[in-house]
C-alpha cells in the first residue's frame, strides 16, 4: 500500500493566516482550537484512492436532557479526579471516567460518547449517532459523493 502523509509547518505564519492559532498552540491544548482551512491540491495523480479525513466534533450528538437533566457529574467539586477519587474504573475501560475526553467540559458522566452508549435504543435494528458532520455556511457539499 502505498500511503503518503503531508504535514504543515505553522512557524512563521503571520497574524493575518487562517492557521495563526495553530502556530501559536504549542502546547496544543484543547482551549484554543487548531482550526486552519488550507488549498490541497494533489500535484501527481494516484491510482488507487485517495482518503480525506474530516475532524468529526465530539459535542452535539447527545439529547439535551441527557447532558443537562439525566447525567450529571458528582456535586460540589469542579476537580473531577478528586470528585470521582476512591472510585474504580470499569475493568475494560483504557481511562478513568474523568479522562474521557481532552475538553473539559467534555468529561466524566458528562461525556457525550458516554451518553450515547448508556442510552438504550428502542430496537434492535436501532443505530445510535457517532457524530455528525459539520456543515459549511455555504451551500457546498461538505463530502463529495460516495
């Protein structure tokens, strides 16, 4: 298989570039963002497929009253590992509860990937949301068919 992999260097843009804030997130911490929209364009061309892959946002896929009313994290620490501490995480789980995610706000029973796989579905045949593609302002096509 033959895979090629393309990386950007954000030294050196200047205030003015799309990919400012990727320059200056060194750190690359989830409180500011990383968003930069850049022209591709591929200067060979390929026979076999070419993959795109899409940011899919973890947010936004859980109901309001599951994140707001049902599912609540322990009360009156905003320290989720001292809040959940004396607690055990579930044998086959990679991470304690309040590590799911980088975002904050994101984490412990709050987690939407967590809400999600809690809710139970109505049939069998029922597919639970993954995520949910963002869609530009415009009225391009976000994926290209197929």
């Amino acid at each position: 298989m033959n895979i090629k992999e393309f990386k950007i260097d954000y030294t050196g843009v200047d205030m003015s570039s799309p990919c400012y804030n990727c320059s200056q997130n060194l750190s690359w911490n989830s409180s500011r963002p990383c968003a930069c929209s850049l022209p591709f364009y591929l200067d060979q061309p390929y026979d076999s497929n070419v993959f795109m892959y899409y940011g899919l946002p973890a947010t936004g896929i859980a109901w309001w009253t599951d994140k707001h009313v049902k599912f609540r994290n322990p009360g009156g620490n905003e320290n989720l590992p001292a809040a959940f501490q004396g607690t055990m995480k579930p044998v086959n789980w990679h991470w304690p509860v309040y590590e799911l995610d980088s975002d904050p706000e994101n984490n412990g029973f709050i987690n939407e990937d967590f809400i999600v796989w809690m809710r139970t579905a109505a049939l069998p045949t029922f597919r639970k949301l993954y995520r949910i593609i963002q869609r530009k302002n415009n009225m391009v096509p976000t994926l290209p068919r197929g």
